[in-house]
C-alpha cells in the first residue's frame, strides 16, 4: 500500500494508536520550534496543512505521534535551508505522496472535486431561473387548444 | 434474565413494527378505517418496547453485567455512575438501540399528538415510520445485538474510552440523533405525501414542527461535540472538517433549507415538489452520516469499531430509503401542482436562493467528505481533502446566505420592493461596516477575516433587530415598543435565530483570526507574559482520581498585578483503558477564554506549557444556543397555533403581507 504503512504497521504501541481516538495532544513541542518567529509563523502554517500520516485525520501540527514530529522538523530544517513554502511542500509531498496534502491540489482529476460546487451552483441557479420563467407564462396566456374551446364556446 | 427480557422485548418490536408498516399502509389504499387505526397503538406498544429494551441495557450497565460482550467492552466496576448511563450509548449496539428508541419516540409523538392529522395520512406516516423501525432492528438483531452474552463473563470490563468519560459528550450522541432521527419524520411525511399524491398550506405546517424539532437538536447536539473538542483535544480548535462532523453538518444544513422551504409549502403552497425532495435527501444524508460512521470507509478522528458487513447493511438501508422514495419522487413529483405564483422580487424568491445555497454548500461537504474514497477507488489516487478545502470552498455559501439574509427576510410575499428593504437596514448596513472599520483599526495583526467577520455576523445580527422593529408598524415610539412584546413568537424566534447566526459567524472568525498562541518551557516558579496578562507556574503535583492518576499544574494568572484566575491543567492516565488524555483549564470570560494545556516534564527540567488566549469563544457556543432557543421559540408559537386556530384557518394561507 503506501510506503510509510509497512513501517508503522510493524510497530505494535502505533497500531494501538491508531485504533484510538484521535490522541490528545502534546502537538508542537518547545524544542522544535525555530528561535526566527517569521521562520517559526512559516513552519506553523505549513505544518497545519499536513496530514499526520498514521494518525486518523490530523494535522501533524496537532498530532503527537512521533512521525508528525518527524515531519515537522523536517519543515523547520528546510525552510532553514532557505526553501520557499512551496518547495518544502513539495520536498514532503515527494516523500509521502500526496496523501499528506490537506488542500488537494487543484489540478488533474482534483478540478472535479474543486469545480463541482461552482458548476452545481450555475446549474441551479439556471434551473431556478428556467423555473421561475414557466412559473408566469401559463397565467398570461392560453393554449391553442383553450383557445379554440373558447372560441367554440363563445360562438353559441 | 432482565437481559433476556430486554433481548425479547426487542425482538417483539420489531414484530410490532412489522405490522405497523404493512397493514394500516393496506388500510389506507383500501380505505379500511380499522387498518388504519392500528397504526396508532402499534407505534405506541413499539415504543413500550423498545423502552423496555434499553432500559434492559442500561440496568446491565449500571449493575457491570461483565456477561453482556458490550458491557466488557466498554465499561468498568470503578467508572463513576454517570459514564456507566452514558456508556450505553458510547458504543455502536447500544447507539443504535437509542436510535432505534428515539425513532420510537418520534413514531409515538405522531400517533399521540397527531390527532388532528387527517386519518389516512396519519396512517401512512406511521408506516413509513414503522419501515424505518423494521430496518435499523433488523440491523441491529442481525450484525450489532446489543445483548450479546459471552460464555466465559471475566471479572472486570476494559472501560470506556477515557476522552468520551465527559459530561459534554455524555450528551453529545443523544442530541444528535434526536436530530438525525427526527429528520425521519420529514422523510415519513414527504413518503406518505407522494403516496397521498397531495401535498398543500396543511402539509407545511405539520412538516414544519418536526424539521424545527430536529434542526434544534442537531444544532444542540453539533454545538456540544464541538465545545467538548474545544476543551477536551487540548489545542483549542472547535471544528475539523472531519467526516464524521459533516456527517452532522450536512443534515443540518439541509435541514434548515428545509425549514425554509417548508415555510413556502405553508404560506404560498408553492416550492412543493423541491420541498418534498428535500426532506428525502435530509434523511438521506442523516443515513449517509450513520454509514460513514459506522461502516469505516472514511477514516475518522471518531472511530466506532468498524464491520464490513455492517457497512453492506447500512449501504442497502440508505438505497432502499433514498432510492426506493426517490423513485416514488420520480413517478409522483408531476401531481404537486404549485398554487402561489411569486414575482423574482419577491420573499419567495429570496428563499430559493436559501434554498440552492444551502444545498449546493451540504453537496460541496458532501463532494468534500467522499472525495477521498472516489479518488482511491475510481482515480487510484490516495489524496485527502481536510480543513483549507473546506475553508475555500464552503465560506463563500456562508458569505453569500449572510448578505443576502436581512434584505431576504423583510421581503413581502408574493411580491417584494427591494428599495424599501434596504431603506430600513441603512443602519444596519453602517453600523456592521463601522464595527468591522473599528475592528480593523484595533487589531495588531493585519488579517482581513477578523473584520469582515464582525462586519458581516453584525450585518446579520443588526438585520434581525431592523426586521423584528419593521415589524412593529409605523406609531410612536412608545407605541412601537408595547407592540414588541405582542408580536407573535414566530416573529421573536425567526429574529433570535438568524441573530444567532450572526453571534456564530462573527465568534467563529474572531476565533480564527485573534487567537493567541504561546508554547514554551516553564520552570517552577517562573512567569512569563501571554498578551496583557501574565502567567506564573506555581507547582506540579501528582493527584489520585476516581479511575485515573493525575499530573496537575498549578498556575496563577494575573494581570496588572491582580489575580485573575488560578487554574489546574492536567495529564491524566486512565490506567485500566492504558490511556493518557490532557485535561484542559481554562478561565472563560465574556470576550476571551484563557485556555492553559499543561505538556511534558522536559529534560532540563520545568514544563511544557502551552496557553491561549481565545477571543469571544463563548461567543460561539452562545451564538448555537441563540439558533436553537430561537427554534424553540417558533415552535412554541406553531403549537399554540395549530392548536388554537386549526379549525378557523383557511386552506390558502395567509394573504400577502
């Protein structure tokens, strides 16, 4: 499956964990933190829309199994390194796939998931409009049908 | 043997729910009057039953009855007497014996209150009703029966998840499947509806209650899953786009497209058939959230133990529900000829762009929440969608329902003038963009979200106060104000619950926007400054608690010197379960909470300690409240109305305003 699972999969205290709720958290640690706030604000926003790998549905901004620990120093010596944003995403993404990604990028097959409530929107709303349009005529006026009956009646 | 009688009596409900489902529906096709009636006693001796079955479960709780499997599971002799009640509901079989409870609870509402229903309809939601039932006791006879025994009973149980030991989330499920549950009754009407062939002003007004019932609950109950995340996850957040939330979040947003749409039904016998379409997919999504909770196809923070089969089982419950009464939509939906006819400026106009916002925002969480599963089985991509996607995609539904709110709402019916409703918010328009120009000015960083949240929950808020004073009429001061405490309840609870509204956007962005964030090593002893207070660690000290030992900080925070709050995070250990959880403390405040985890003990000595200061986060919890007090209010005007009025009411509704 993926490539980090066979690595946690073995170790017995992780499997437990994963069988839990989500772990209350010890999250960021004082140590990890860089001295630069501006560095620091970065890692952080970064860190906030990374998935912790083996747990179930967090950030590892919030997550205390090691691998998130792991994955935010990794941010820290990176952006250390001088990387843009970008490019420490994309260091990330290169080693644990994409599934780490909490804002799926909008490319590929993901412009369906971005763009289908946009385009469900337009359809209603023309749908509504189309609707509203049918709504008024009948009243206004009558069908050739009624028409002829009319004028049938009318001729008595 | 009290167990056995709890496992019999449930079984024996389902058989009454049998009957109910089938004969008095044969009753009604046929016209046969003594069919029909036995809808009523069937739908109370079920909930005779069912009652009788839980209460069963609960005595096995509260007496640690270690032969019942999930008693062992999830309960143990030293958890305090609470958490033993709770416990029967923190697990999936006796979750669902109170789902199945609360669905027999609503079923009995009907045929006690219901009198004033006409015969066949009665009869009809009663069976419907009753499907449900005969489905989710099949459900839980066949893959999860509660009363399950096991050969060998051990000693003792392996106790219940230390982080559902609370008394928010004691609460938590059952609020939000009064609200899941309810929204059946919606779906029970609208089957029943197209059944009939007939939908009209009457039809609305007896959907209505239930939907404002559950809408209620499911904002109770949503309102304190997020509050117990807030103080129990330790880090603050209140809402994490996690699937099983938007399992909650999408009924509930459909739900008050619903309460919208019915409103139209009611007034204007216009919107029928999209009405009636809504109330199925309300249900529909309240199945989906019970499959994606229960099946584990999503991974979830909230990991009930997950079954295959049971996920099989919902999957058909959900497509023979939702497809089989889609198809009956499909074939029936053409007879719901709309009356009221309405101009595009109009009240009603203004509720279908409710409407097509509120559904289109539930089917972006939707697309959301699955998309992961559609991506790994048809794309072979392992993605995930979390709390940006949400973010980017969900709030501009917000921001546009929050604009077009006060205008829509002092529309008249039928036909509207947009000039004299922007007349009279003129001060409303200028006061929310003076408070978010304020906001601006006063806030030390420069994000824009604080603001334009203030600016627009106030916009919200205000807009509610300038439509309840609209409609006071056009004398005196004095006269206006005598008038206010007359205006019917409806009025009163519309303006509170889109006043809640408002409260809720405005708490939410303030919490996003101007939360403060300190992590750092603490020594004993030491202060250190978290904003304009300052915060001294006095003493850690081992505790011994009920079922769990404790590591407590004691630290004091003051500000100018005077003392402002003592408070004792913790790091407890529940040693049976072998899990430890940080206890949270936290100082609430009307315009901030200071929210103090306590970490670990670091090498060089001192502690971690991570504090917050989170703005107007009672705001929040408060702005639900106002929502579900302002449905209670309304609810309260529908009772005395259709009771007092329903024999001089006239069919076609009130005239336009």
């Amino acid at each position: 499956m993926r490539a980090w699972w066979g690595r946690w999969a073995d170790c017995p205290s992780c499997a437990l964990a994963l069988a839990l709720l989500a772990t209350p958290a010890a999250a960021v640690q004082p140590d990890e933190m860089l001295a630069d706030p501006g560095l620091e604000a970065r890692a952080r926003e970064i860190s906030r829309d990374i998935r912790c790998p083996v747990c179930q549905g967090e950030t590892i901004d919030d997550s205390s199994a090691p691998i998130s620990r792991d994955l935010r120093l990794i941010i820290r010596e990176r952006l250390v390194a001088g990387d843009t944003d970008a490019e420490v995403v994309d260091y990330i993404v290169a080693r644990y796939g994409e599934f780490v990604l909490f804002n799926p990028r909008a490319e590929g097959s993901n412009l369906i998931l971005w763009l289908a409530g946009p385009a469900l929107l337009l359809a209603a709303i023309a749908v509504a409009v189309a609707a509203q349009r049918r709504r008024i005529l009948p009243e206004e006026q009558l069908t050739q049908a009624e028409e002829a009956r009319l004028t049938e009646i009318l001729k008595d | 043997m009290i167990v056995e009688l709890g496992h019999f009596a449930l079984i024996l409900a389902l058989m009454v729910a049998l009957v109910q489902s089938t004969l008095p529906l044969w009753g009604a096709h046929r016209g046969d009057g003594g069919l029909m009636a036995l809808a009523v006693p069937a739908a109370l001796i079920q909930l005779a039953l069912v009652a009788a079955s839980f209460a069963a479960l609960t005595w096995a709780f509260v007496n640690s009855d270690f032969s019942l499997a999930v008693v062992v599971q999830n309960s143990h002799t030293e958890k305090p007497l609470i958490y033993k009640i709770s416990g029967v509901w923190g697990n999936h079989e006796g979750s669902l014996l109170l789902w199945v409870l609360i669905l027999a609870v609503y079923g009995a509402a009907v045929a006690l209150f219901g009198g004033n229903l006409p015969v066949r309809l009665r009869a009809r939601v009663l069976s419907v009703q009753g499907m449900i039932g005969v489905a989710f006791m099949l459900f839980m006879l066949l893959t999860s029966n509660p009363f399950w025994r096991l050969a060998a009973p051990p000693l003792d149980g392996q106790d219940l998840n230390p982080l559902l030991q609370d008394p928010g989330l004691a609460f938590h499920p059952p609020f939000l499947y009064l609200g899941y549950v309810g929204l059946s009754m919606a779906y029970s009407f609208a089957v029943a509806a197209l059944i009939e062939g007939k939908v009209d002003a009457a039809w609305g007004r007896w959907v209505r209650p239930w939907t404002l019932v559950s809408w209620m609950f499911l904002t109770i109950g949503i309102g304190l899953g997020s509050w117990w995340a807030y103080y129990e996850l330790g880090w603050g957040g209140f809402w994490f786009w996690d699937p099983v939330e938007n399992a909650s979040f999408m009924p509930w947003l459909l739900a008050i497209a619903l309460l919208h749409s019915a409103i139209v039904v009611e007034k204007r016998e216009s919107l029928k058939a999209w009405t009636i379409l809504l109330a199925i997919m309300a249900f529909g999504f309240s199945l989906i959230g019970t499959f994606i909770v229960r099946s584990g196809v999503i991974t979830s923070v909230h990991a009930f133990a997950n079954d295959p089969d049971r996920g099989v089982f919902i999957l058909m419950i959900l497509g023979l529900f939702t497809g089989g009464a889609l198809v009956l939509f499909a074939l029936r939906a053409g007879a719901m000829e709309a009356k009221g006819l309405f101009s595009v400026v109009s009240r009603e106009s203004a509720l279908v762009a409710n409407n097509i916002l509120l559904a289109v925002a539930a089917f972006v969480v939707f697309i959301g929440t699955i998309w992961p599963l559609v991506a790994e089985l048809l794309l072979g991509r392992t993605l995930s969608v979390g709390e940006p996607f949400f973010n980017a995609a969900f709030t501009p539904f917000v921001v546009g329902l929050a604009l077009i709110l006060p205008p829509g709402a002092m529309l008249a019916w039928k036909r509207g003038a947009l000039e004299r409703s922007f007349k009279a918010l003129v001060p409303a328009l200028v006061l929310s963009f003076a408070l978010g120009a304020l906001a601006y000015a006063m806030q030390s960083n420069r994000t824009a979200l604080g603001p334009v949240g203030l600016a627009l929950g106030a916009w919200v808020l205000f807009g509610a106060l300038t439509d309840l004073w609209a409609r006071t009429g056009r004398n005196g001061l004095g006269a206006r104000v005598a008038r206010l405490t007359r205006l019917p309840r409806s009025d009163w609870g519309k303006a509170v619950a889109h006043g809640g509204l408002g409260v809720t956007i405005f708490a939410v962005s303030a919490m996003l926007a101007w939360k403060v964030e300190d992590i750092r090593v603490v020594q004993i002893g030491e202060t250190f400054s978290l904003g304009a207070y300052e915060v001294r660690l006095d003493d850690v000290r081992e505790v011994k608690g009920q079922n769990y030992d404790s590591t407590m900080g004691f630290l004091t925070v003051t500000r100018n010197g005077a003392v402002v709050a003592e408070l004792t995070p913790e790091k407890r250990f529940y040693p049976v379960a072998g899990m430890p959880t940080t206890e949270a403390a936290i100082d609430y405040s009307y315009l901030r909470d200071l929210y103090i985890v306590l970490g670990d003990r670091q090498q060089s000595g001192g502690w971690a300690v991570r504090s917050y200061i989170e703005p107007f986060a009672n705001w929040l919890w408060g702005g639900c409240l106002l929502m579900a007090f302002g449905g209670l209010l309304s609810l309260s005007d529908r009772r005395y109305r259709v009771a007092a009025g329903a024999a001089k009411r006239t069919p076609v509704g009130v005239p336009a305003e």
